[in-house]
C-alpha cells in the first residue's frame, strides 16, 4: 500500500477522494473482522476505461465494503456508484432515500433524481432485494466494531422537505455519524444550513472529530451545529476539517465569504483540503494561511490577460484535479489522536 | 378387440367394458380417419368413470408437451400430486417425466387407464428426430413402463405396432374382401387374405404393402417380419421393373417431404413423371393413405433413405431431386404465405415446414434464407399472434423451448416477452446468453443483452457483454455493418442509461466506420455529455462535443471599425441577482489551438452593460442563454466588446425502445 501509507488495525481510518469529478469517502471501522463504507462515489474519467475511484482504493486495500450509502442525487456523487452496486450487489448494505419522485414536490429534486448518471446509481439501487437497501431516513447500522447512524433526515423531516417546492438536492441529502468507542465522525454530506437547525442530535454533532466538511465548504452550508465554537469550547480548535473543493459555480470552498472558510477557521486552527479548485501561481500546496490562498488566487488572476473592465472581475481560472493526488486520510484512534495525511494536492489552511 | 366403429359410442362401451373387466386386456381402436375413435375413447372414459386420463395428440410439434401437460393435469384432477424432484437445475422436460414417473410408480397396483389417441402422430414425430422426436419417444416409453392399459387410437390402418404397446392382432380380411376400398387391387388384395388368418393379422401397413407384391406377381410364401421388411421387398419389385420404375420414382419424390400432401401438391411434386403415375393404384392405395391429406407411413420414407442395395443404382438423379425440390418449395412457399394472409397460422406453419423440407431436396441454401426472411418462423407467429397478451406469449415459447431447448428463436421469443415484463433481468440475460450461444451473429440480441444488462444495474457486465460482441462479430461483419447494427444501438442505449464510458467505447469503436452518419452523430452526442459533466456548457447542444473554441458561431472577424476579434468568451448565463448577470465562460485567445481546451472562469456584469453590448436581443428568462462574447482590438480604448445570443436547438437524447426502469418498477 504505497499511495496511502499502511493503514494502523486498531484504528478508524476516514479516506476522503476527490475532486476527479466529484467527491467519495472510504471509512474502515476497526473490529474483528474491521467494517469498510463507502460513502458516494466518483470516476476520474468518463470515457473509456473509466475508473471508479473507491472501488480502485478497495482492490487496493483488498476491502468489501459492508455498506454503501449514496447520500444524494448529484452527479458528482453519484458517477460509478452503479459499478459499486454491482460489484457488491451479492455482500453489502446500500443506503439512500428510497423516494417516488413523482410525489416530490421540488422540480429541482425532481430532475436531478433524472439526470443520466444520478438515475443509474438510483435504478442499480433500487432493484437490489430490500434486504440489502437501507432507506436513510433514520436509523442505525453495525460498522465494524461500531455504528452508522442517520442524522439527516429523519422521518419526519423528509416528510416536510418533500412537500417544499424550491428546495435542491442537498437539502435532502444524507449526513451520517460513525461511532466508535465513544468517537464519532460526522460525514456531512452536502447538507446546507437549513437542515442542521433541525437535526435533533445538533449537541452530539459538534464533538465529532475529524468532520467530512458539508457541501465543500460552502458559505450555505456553514452552521456552528456541526463547526462547534471555539470561545465556548477551546478544544474545538483541534478538531479536524476535512473537505474536497466543488471544481464548478460556485467554486467551493468559499474562501471570500464570511461563512465560508473564514467562518469556518474561526472555529478551529486548520482545515485540511484534498486540493485547491483553481489555479494559484506559485502551485498551492502544504500548510497554507487563508490569506496567503487568497493572494495566490490573485496571483494567477492578474497572470491572465485582463478582460476589458465591462465584463467584470472574473474568478480564478478553473482546474481539474486528478484524483490520484487528490485525497485526505485521517486515522483516529480510540485515544482521540487524529493523525491526517494527503496526497501531493493536498493543503493544510490555516488562518 | 377390435371395434370398427359403426357407432361411436357402442364401440367406446365395448372399449369401457374390456379396459375395466376383472381381466382387462390392452386394447386398442381401430379405423380409417373419421369414424370417430376419438369420440369412442372419451365414451370410454365417461363409461369407465373418474380413474381415467384421456389424453389426444395433436397434429404438431408441442404435441409430447401438450401430452404431457395434460398427462399431469390428469393425474392431479385425480389427486395424485406430483411429487418434487431434487436436482432443481435439470432439464424441465425430463424433470416433469421424471415426476411423471414417481406418481406412477406410487399408483403401483391402483386402477388407473390411460386413453391416448394419435399415437401414430407420437410415432412419426418420434422417427423424425431431434427435440421433437426425443420428447415423443420418452413419452411413448413412460406410458409403456408404467401403464400397463393403455387405450391406443389409431387412424388408417397402416401404422407399426413395434416398440409401442402390446395389442391384439385384429383379424382385417373384411378390410381386404372390400373391393371398394381397393379398386383395381381388389384381387390382389383378396389373394392375401387367402393366405389364412395369419397372414389377416399382420399389421394394416404390411398388408397394404402385400396387396401391391400380389399385384406385381411377387407375394412371398412366407410373410415378411416387419413392414420395413416388406418395403424393401416391395421397393426392389418396383425398381427392377420397368412398368414400376415410374411409381418407385413416385415413392422417393413423396419420402423427401415430411407431413401430409393435398392433391395440388402430389400434382406438383410428380409433375416430372410420366403421366399417370399420380393416379396409379400401387401408389395412391398402396404407399400413401389418406388422412387430412396425402399421407407416406415413416417405415416407407426410411426405405428411401436407405434402399436396398438391390436399388442403389436405380435411384433418382440428384439433379432430378434438385428441380423437383424446387418446384415444390415454391409451391409450398406461396401457399404458406397465402394461408398466413387468411390468418390461418397452423396451416401456414404446415406449410412453411414442408417448404423447407422441399428446400432440403433441392439442395439450396438461399432458399432456405428465403423462407427465413419471408416467412416468419412459427415459433415467432405463435408469439407474434398472442404478444397483447404477455402470458400466454411467454407460453407459447415455453412450450418451444421445452420442444427444443436450442431453439434460439423461441428462446429470443421468451427473452422478449420477459424483458418486455421486466419481472426477472437475471433469467433474460440467461436466455439471450442462450441466445448468442447459439447464434453469435444475431447482432440484435448481442445489443439486447447489453440493454437488459445496463437495465439491471450492471455496466461493468453491459461493457463486457459489448466486447465479446465487437470481438465476436469483428471480421464476421463488415465494418460499417458492425458500427450501424452493434455499436450505434449500443452507444443509444448507453447514453441513455448513464453509463457514458461505454457510450464513450462504443462510440469510438464505430468512428471507424466513416460512412455512418449516425454512429458520427452519437460519438459527438457522447462527447458532447461528457464535456457538459466535466467540463461545462458553453456552447448550445449542437455544437457540444466538437472543438468548438477554433471558432465563434456568430461572430464576426473584424468589427465595424474593422479592428479584428482577438480572443472570445463562449459563455452561458447561470444566474440573473440584483440586475446583474454571472457568467460562466471558456475564455479562448485568438489563434486557438485545436488539443487545448479553453480556461474557464465565472465573471459577473451589469445587466445593463450586457443590453447594451448585444447585437441581439437578450431574451427572458436569461439563465442558460448561450453568449459569444468577443473581444477586438483591446477591447478597451482601442477596441470594442461585442455579445451575440446564440439560439440552438436542444439535442434530445435517444428514445429507448424499452424503459431502463423497467425492472425497478417491479422490484419496488
């Protein structure tokens, strides 16, 4: 295992991918034998041979994964999960919102639900016997030697959220909680802010280390729910941030706003990125202050011809991160010692 | 007994009494065709009462599984359950014979009769091979072993009693004495029956062929054992005499043709011959017999296909066979096609069936291939004539399969109306598997199981499914074939499924094939999806997929003040705030390069700035316009900015033939 490192047995491993075209979280729970999720899925190529990257990192480790959630019905999370379900059709769990679209009141919700790749995870899942589905409204599974429990949405929330009309997809995607020896580790899904207001397990979220950041970072997304509070809780500071960046508009993460990045390391010292989502000059990678990022971007703004002054400032210029250099893995132990490491695209932001 | 039926049901309670006398006999009924027998076996059945099965072959292939249908249905009427087998993977023929059986042998000392009618159907059907013939025999051999009464209904006298059941030898001098049933024979027919009661016991078949050895002068001292036996003396008479020669020749031409003949038909087939022979009495009294047509017994056919060696030499021209196959193949094929105009499918499957036998004597493959493309197979009629009606459809290709479990067009059939119901994805991939199996080139079930695949959930099994056919199929198809009927199907089905990177593979498989308008069209279609997924959409639908930054749509060089277009932003509006537009753009410098895809960026301008730019009028709702932006000169001072609103048409995605959900709907 030369790409990741040795992976400690007696540790919680939490493998974040992306961006190649899109996000997907591998977790190995410890236990005899150890529980392996995987938590959406993206390809690093759509043409030809294209390779879905967690099912590479599980040939990798040798793993099977025991369960398989697709939090939500967007392409960045949803492109390869069909191969997964096939794969593992006969082995795991697999979790998502069983929903009838035509009873969703969100068009939005709707057609994303329809979009190509989103509607082959969709139709892989829910042909598989209901033995092997989970419907993520509520709930809590085995992992390894510890849970997976559902925070959003309950029940009951969903049944409120399918009556609104204007909401997205990510307001009924799927955060879970990992729990193990007293640990816990919040994956947010894309969950914006709304949501985690209503979340009846807010005060056990804010303990959760390391946390899969929600919706890439975005300043919709932020809520002190899940990001703690750094003036009423000193520890906070410690806690690890984890995020891939959303390669389109808006660029995610936020790193302008105030609810955005900024808000976010007001809460703790660092926030770990899988890669930067624009070009910077010089290349940004390592441990980097927010400040410093924002320069870098600047930078490579004004190594561009100007447009003329009509047509407005524009954003850095876009990049694709290749997936292979573009992942986190936090090991925690049952100490509570987090140990975090990333690939050559990773940065460690600061404030 | 013997019962020539005057009244049905006199003769079926004479049946009734002998099958449940406290020393019952097998017994059997017989009669020429149409007097009722199997009107007498059902009142024997009536007479007899509850422990009786009657079961009565049809004219066909199905007709062991319908037997055998009706057989289980029978014994369960009766109470008798089935019992289960243990080998849940063995063939589902043998699996309900063996079942058959296990009742059978729990009945051991119980009453129970079974009446058969048309067991000289089972008989030919058994002779004539294959899967058809195979059913045929097990089922003859399963009532034999354990049946020891069995009701046997025959038709015209002439069939063989070998290897059926035991039954009485019936005394048919009355048979032979009846002038009127043989014409110009009538003394011959009268010397047999002179030979003693033996010799009016011997098998109908062996004395019809016995009147024509006494007509020829040569009735042997001892009768012969078997009627092949018989034939072979007969067919040497024939042949080594020249008045005969004609009517030998009359007998190989109607041996090469399977089921009955009309009389247009024996017209054509024996039109060659010299004139006359058609109404011989040796052959119309002697080798063929009358029922629902003309008909030859199998044991006359097996001594065409093995004459004597007496006769070897006197045997028909292959290009005699040839012309006279022709001719009637096309005889046969017109009337197939004209009975299957009046709707009447059972004959035209005759029909067809005899066709094609006529094309196995005139040697021809093309016919053979006309009568694939102009006549549909009956198994697809049957399925074709019952598609409303999905059940009875996939019926219908059980039965076809249970015929012949390598039919690959009742399999195809049964494949389509499974899919068609979207029930069970696994067993469709089995039978189009089967399918391909058989007939690796049936390019059109290569392309389904790929659907049925994506369908199910299972790209990685869709992909490999693709590559066993392109590699199958690759040098056994031309190119331009192969990308229009395997890779063009392929890329719709996948695009439409989500699967791009094999809409991608395929696509590029067939890019090959230059001439195909649409695999060039699906391949830019594919790129176009996977540049809006990864890259984003800057350009409208149709022009997705190519390199489309070498060049604006709209555009112009130079603008009125004749500065050129120096770089161009191809962009497309996403949100509209606070009047203020954000743009998402591919900001491309002028000379483009083909293998460099533009930077992109977001920017955000004044909705006023933008109306004042554009050429055209900006239309309402603005989110997702497609814009060229261009830049001349500097754009600034010294030059000028421009915005045009390119309208496109969407590119709809294929129409699948099938929904890709249908085998949600059912598991939900």
């Amino acid at each position: 295992v030369t790409r990741f490192g040795k992976l400690e047995p007696d540790r919680l491993q939490v493998l974040l991918l992306g961006p190649g075209f899109g996000e997907s979280v591998v977790v190995r729970v410890p236990g005899d034998p150890p529980g392996w999720m995987v938590v959406d899925s993206l390809l690093s190529d759509r043409r030809g041979e294209a390779q879905c990257a967690p099912l590479d990192v599980l040939d990798h480790f040798g793993a099977e994964p025991d369960l398989v959630l697709l939090t939500h019905a967007h392409a960045d999370h949803a492109g390869g999960m069909a191969s997964i379900v096939e794969r593992f059709r006969e082995r795991s769990a697999f979790g998502t919102l069983d929903l009838d679209v035509s009873t969703v009141a969100s068009a939005r919700v709707r057609e994303a639900a329809q979009a190509t790749e989103a509607r082959a995870a969709l139709r892989a899942i829910a042909q598989l016997p209901s033995s092997r589905r989970w419907d993520l409204h509520g709930g809590t599974r085995p992992l390894g030697d510890g849970t997976v429990t559902v925070a959003h949405p309950s029940s009951t929330r969903l049944e409120e959220l399918l009556k609104m009309s204007s909401i997205g997809p990510n307001r009924v995607s799927s955060a879970v909680v990992v729990e193990w020896r007293g640990r816990s580790v919040l994956l947010g899904a894309d969950l914006e802010r709304p949501e985690w207001a209503s979340l009846l397990t807010a005060d056990r979220l804010c303990v959760c280390d390391p946390v899969k950041v929600p919706h890439h970072g975005s300043a919709g997304a932020f809520d002190k729910r899940w990001a703690g509070d750094r003036v009423s809780d000193p520890g906070n500071a410690q806690r690890r941030m984890l995020l891939t960046p959303f390669d389109r508009h808006p660029k995610l993460p936020d790193v302008d706003d105030a609810n955005g990045l900024a808000g976010l390391l007001r809460e703790v010292d660092a926030v770990h990125l899988t890669s930067v989502s624009f070009q910077t000059s010089p290349t940004a990678n390592g441990t980097l202050s927010i400040r410093e990022l924002r320069r870098a971007r600047d930078a490579a703004k004004t190594n561009r011809t100007p447009l003329p002054p009509v047509l407005g400032t524009p954003t850095a210029s876009q990049v694709t991160t290749n997936v292979k250099d573009a992942w986190l893995l936090a090991e925690l132990g049952a100490n509570g010692v987090c140990i975090v490491r990333g690939g050559a695209a990773h940065v460690s932001l600061t404030r | 007994m013997t019962a020539l039926l005057a009244e049905v049901e006199t003769g079926g309670e004479r049946l009734a009494e002998s099958l449940s006398s406290s020393h019952p006999k097998p017994t059997t009924v017989v009669g020429p065709a149409g007097t009722g027998k199997s009107a007498a076996l059902r009142h024997a059945r009536r007479c007899i009462g509850g422990h009786t099965v009657l079961l009565e072959a049809t004219d066909d292939n199905l007709a062991p599984v319908a037997l055998l249908d009706g057989l289980v249905a029978g014994l369960v009427a009766l109470g008798h359950r089935l019992p289960a087998t243990d080998d849940a993977d063995s063939d589902a023929w043998d699996d309900r014979v063996r079942r058959c059986e296990g009742v059978f042998r729990d009945l051991a000392g119980e009453e129970l009769v079974v009446l058969l009618s048309g067991v000289e159907r089972l008989e030919r059907l058994a002779s004539g091979g294959g899967a058809p013939g195979r059913h045929a025999g097990d089922l003859m051999s399963l009532l034999q072993r354990n049946v020891p009464r069995l009701g046997v209904s025959r038709t015209a006298g002439g069939s063989s009693t070998e290897g059926t059941v035991a039954i009485e030898r019936h005394d048919l001098g009355h048979w032979l004495v009846d002038d009127e049933a043989w014409g110009a024979l009538a003394p011959a027919a009268s010397a047999v029956a002179g030979r003693g009661v033996a010799w009016r016991r011997l098998p109908a078949l062996t004395l019809r062929l016995l009147v024509a050895l006494a007509d020829l002068g040569a009735l042997p001292d001892v009768p012969p054992s078997t009627p092949l036996e018989t034939g072979r003396m007969l067919a040497v008479e024939m042949a080594t005499r020249r008045a005969t020669r004609p009517t030998w020749a009359a007998w190989q031409l109607v041996a090469g043709l399977r089921g009955q003949l009309d009389d247009s038909a024996l017209d054509v087939l024996l039109s060659d011959l010299p004139a006359g022979v058609r109404d011989e009495e040796l052959l119309t009294r002697c080798l063929l017999f009358r029922h629902d047509g003309w008909r030859m017994h199998p044991s006359l056919r097996e001594v065409v296909r093995n004459p004597p060696s007496a006769v070897g030499r006197l045997m028909l021209p292959p290009d005699f066979l040839r012309e006279a196959g022709r001719r009637t193949f096309e005889h046969f094929h017109k009337e197939a096609l004209r009975l299957r105009a009046d709707g009447d499918p059972r004959a035209a499957a005759a029909a067809r069936a005899a066709a094609l036998d006529a094309c196995a004597m005139a040697g021809d493959d093309a016919l053979v291939e006309r009568v694939d493309e102009e006549l549909p197979d009956p198994y697809d009629h049957v399925g074709s004539r019952v598609a409303s009606e999905p059940n009875r459809s996939r019926l219908a290709y059980e039965h076809a399969c249970l015929v012949d479990e390598d039919d690959a067009t009742a399999l195809r059939g049964l494949a389509d109306a499974e899919d068609g119901e979207g029930i069970d994805a696994a067993k469709v991939e089995r039978l189009l598997r089967h399918v391909v199996a058989l007939e690796p080139r049936d390019v059109g079930s290569h392309v389904r199981l790929v659907g049925v695949l994506l369908a199910a959930g299972r790209p990685h099994a869709a992909g490999e499914a693709f590559d066993d056919a392109l590699r199958g199929l690759s040098g056994v198809l031309e190119e331009e074939e192969l990308a229009r009927r395997l890779c063009v199907p392929v890329v719709r089905v996948a695009v439409v499924a989500g699967d791009l990177p094999l809409a991608s593979r395929a696509a590029v498989a067939a890019r090959g094939a230059l001439g195909v308008e649409e695999a060039q069209e699906l391949n830019r279609l594919v790129e176009g999806l996977v540049e809006t997924l990864e890259y984003g959409e800057f350009v409208t639908d149709d022009r997705l997929g190519t390199r489309w930054w070498m060049a604006p749509e709209l555009l112009s060089d130079f603008d009125v003040e004749h500065r050129p277009l120096s770089r161009w932003l191809a962009a497309r509006v996403d949100t509209v705030e606070d009047e203020a537009a954000t743009i998402h753009y591919a900001d491309i410098l002028l000379p483009a390069v083909p293998d460099q895809r533009p930077e992109r960026a977001w920017t955000t301008l004044a909705l006023a700035d933008l109306r004042r730019m554009s050429l055209d009028e900006l239309p309402d709702p603005l989110p997702g316009t497609i814009l060229e932006v261009g830049v001349y000169g500097d754009g600034a001072q010294r030059g000028s900015t421009i915005v045009r609103v390119v309208r496109g048409e969407p590119v709809r995605l294929p129409e699948p033939g099938l929904s890709l959900d249908r085998y949600v709907r059912k598991a939900a």
